[in-house]
C-alpha cells in the first residue's frame, strides 16, 4: 500500500509540473515604459489578461517614422479610431519580427483585424488574422465572445516565412479582404483563408465586416508595422 501510495504521489507530481511550468513560462511581461505614444490611436488588452490584473500600459505602441513599433506585455489590440473600411476592400501591413522569439520561449503572432465594432468596450467585435515565424497563421476573431475559424492552434502554410531559429529576423506581409460575400486573408501574396460572410456575420461573431480596422499582437511579442493601408478594389 504504501508503495502504491509514493507511485501515485509521483505520478501526480509529474502530471502537475508541466502545467504549472507552462503557465510560468506563459506569463505576460510588464513592458518598461509602456503606454500608447502614437496620437490618435487607442488599444485594449484581452479580457483574459485584464482578469489576472493586466495593464494597457504593460504593452508599448510608439511611432518610429511612419512606422509602428509594437512591444507586448500582455495580449493587445490597437486601432485608430480614423482608420474605418467598408463594402470591398483590403487592409494590409508588413510586420517585421527583428529577432525571432526575443521575448517568448516559443512562437506568438501578430497581424491585421477589421470589423471592428464597439471597439475599447467589453462588446468589442472583430476578425484577425495572424502570422507565427515557424510558418503557421491564425484567423479568429472575438464577437465578444471569442471564435476560431481555422481550428484551436491554427495552420500551416509554405506561403507563411518561417525564421531560421530563435534571434535571426522574420517578415511577414499580412492582408485581410473582403469581396463580395467572401473575407480573404493572404500572407505574402497567397491567399491562405477564405470564409463566407454568412459564417463570420452572425450571432456571437460579427457585426458587420464594416468598421474599424488594426494591428493585434499576442503576449510578449516585438515587431514593427509599416505599411498599413486600405484599399478598394
């Protein structure tokens, strides 16, 4: 019996240690310095990083030129308030990761939303889609509740960069469509995702695939933005 009590003992250890070394590593970063820098723009963190006492001043929007310079902290979407999109468009941007993982132990990504409605509050609805370095992409989207749409850890694609290991630079160019009953996103000129409106305009998702549109970073994340731009068919 009490054999069978120290394998037990152990064995819950083991099941326990990886879970609890994750959530460490996981840990959002506090940014030295953070805030918003850049006039006319506005940001808000996830939901799930202000219920553990996050900050919008632990991540850091600043301008370098006509350039975006996104350093994370917690998980964060920023927008201008100005900058709206609607029928038939494209939004695009390059984002450019100097050093690949410089502030995570694995893989976090970053890129375009549209849509966005009720944007700052707890209704806020949008659609992202978003570049990993290792050659995996995301689209998903909050409305407010969060949805997925290329399944839970998204995909791969030989079209998305994928850098050379931990440091070296990593560039992604990120563009979000939508033309006619169909939203598009391409990563470096391939299109790799495309919904019908019908699955993204419904309850519990969007509102519209009109509105604001932005840049979303995941948590603990560095990369600068240039390029961001709409356009119409």
């Amino acid at each position: 019996m009490r054999r069978y009590c120290s394998t037990l003992a152990i064995a819950a250890v083991l099941l326990a240690a990886p879970a609890s070394m994750a959530k460490a590593q996981d840990a959002s970063r506090k940014v030295v310095d953070g805030g918003i820098s850049v006039p006319g723009w506005a940001g808000k963190i996830d939901a799930s990083e202000d219920a553990k006492g996050e900050k919008l001043e632990n991540s850091k929007l600043a301008g370098v030129g006509d350039a975006l310079r996104v350093t994370t902290g917690p998980a964060v979407t920023y927008w201008n308030p100005a900058n709206k999109a609607s029928g038939d468009f494209t939004v695009k941007a390059t984002f450019n990761e100097a050093k690949y993982m410089s502030l995570n132990d694995h893989p976090h990504p970053y890129g375009i939303f549209i849509a966005g409605n009720d944007m700052g509050t707890a209704d806020q609805s949008y659609l992202y889609c978003a570049a990993y370095g290792n050659g995996t992409f995301i689209v998903r989207g909050f409305g407010p509740a969060s949805f997925r749409m290329n399944g839970p850890r998204g995909g791969g694609d030989p079209a998305v960069n994928k850098a050379a290991g931990p440091g070296p630079p990593v560039t992604q160019e990120i563009a979000v469509s939508v033309r006619g009953d169909k939203v598009e996103c391409a990563i470096n000129g391939k299109t790799v995702a495309r919904n019908a409106k019908s699955e993204l305009v419904t309850a519990g998702k969007l509102k519209s695939t009109d509105g604001v549109y932005g840049i979303r970073f995941a948590h603990n994340t560095e990369a600068v933005v240039t390029g961001l731009t709409t356009t119409k068919p």
